[in-house]
C-alpha cells in the first residue's frame, strides 16, 4: 500500500522546491484542481481532477493507492482550509505525508507589510453561515477572507452594508502569485460594484 503525498503548491508552481518537483514527479496519477494539474501537462502520468465532490475524490484515492503511487495537488498549504485535513481523517494519519507551502493569507498579508499573528481567518468556501464574520469585524483585528465563486469581494461588500457594517476598506488580491496579479483597497460601496477575478483573498479594516 502506497503512501499518498499531498503536495502545498503555494501560490503557483514557482513556489515548488525541488523536494515538491521530485514528488509530483514520481507519481503513478497526479490528483488536483484543474488550475494545478494544467501547471504539469507536461508530466506524462494519469491525472484526476478534483472537483466540488470531494468524497468522490477521496473513495478515488482509497481505491487506487494500493497499486499506484498518488500525489495530490492542493492550494497554499494542504492543512489550512484545505483537502489534507479531509484525506488525512479518510485514510490515517499513517498513510499520509504532507508538503506545505505558503499561503494565499500570509502572502496578501506580506503584500501589505502587515503582520498576522493576530488576525481573524474566515472561509466562506461552502459555508452558508456567516455570523462569525461579523463578530470578526467587531474584534479591530485584522480579518482575512478566503472567498468562493457564490461569495466573491463583490458579494461580501454588499453583504456587509446590508448588515449595516460601515467605515472599513477592503483590499482584495487577485490572482496571487501570477503574472496577472493585482490589489487595491477599496472603501465597501465601490467595492460591491466591482467584478473581481479569481481566484481571490480579502484583507477587511476599519477605515
């Protein structure tokens, strides 16, 4: 029975090291997004795509570990919000090894020169409940937001002035770690007129 690897893709593959590339390299079926698998077309091994089911992703990896040797891709580091927590409880901790790497967070907290051993981290990935946000903001601690397609920056500014929260800016980081990389902080108003592209973080603070 082979280990499963779970590899932290950082940003993008440019924040691989090569303990990572050897890895990714020597999988039997690489295991990822479509945004990370696109990153090795030119690896010529099987490749699973992961997508919203990830139950299905998991009984993929239980059945073909014992004859292949799997490497999943995950974002930023596997742990933080991510799949390794869902495939380490699945299979045990004793067939799993995990490669983290840097994180969406810590890298639009850097972009800012802002530390964030305080700050308050809310995913809306999947989520419908949304209260915590809102004792966030209350806290004047930093508050980072990882978004999802259903709840992007635009949709969290409208959000937050139908909740009546008022005087904060948001900063929103498009596409970290990409050529097409870009922030900008924004007061909510204009802020819930814009099209953000993903994937994206938000960076929220009182004005």
């Amino acid at each position: 029975m082979h280990k499963v690897f779970i590899v932290g893709m950082g940003l993008s593959a440019r924040d691989l090291t090569e303990q990572h590339l050897e890895i990714i390299r020597s999988a039997d079926i690489l295991v990822g997004g479509q945004r990370h698998l696109d990153q090795f077309d030119h690896l010529p091994m099987p490749k699973e795509r992961i997508t919203g089911d990830v139950v299905r992703i998991i009984r993929f990896i239980q059945n073909h570990r014992a004859d292949s040797r799997i490497v999943v891709l995950a974002s930023g580091d596997p742990l933080f919000f991510g799949i390794g927590a869902r495939i380490v409880k699945a299979l045990g901790e004793e067939a799993v090894t995990l490669l983290p790497n840097i994180t969406s967070i810590a890298a639009a907290f850097a972009r800012i020169k802002t530390p964030w051993s305080e700050a308050v981290i809310i995913s809306l990935h999947g989520r419908g409940r949304r209260y915590p946000l809102l004792e966030a903001l209350k806290s004047h601690r930093p508050v980072a937001v990882l978004t999802d397609a259903g709840q992007s920056p635009q949709w969290l500014a409208r959000w937050l002035m139908k909740k009546g929260v008022g005087h904060t800016e948001m900063a929103v980081f498009e596409q970290l770690g990409t050529y097409r990389e870009t922030s900008d902080w924004n007061p909510l108003n204009p802020a819930a007129e814009i099209a953000f592209s993903s994937p994206n973080v938000v960076i929220l603070k009182p004005m």
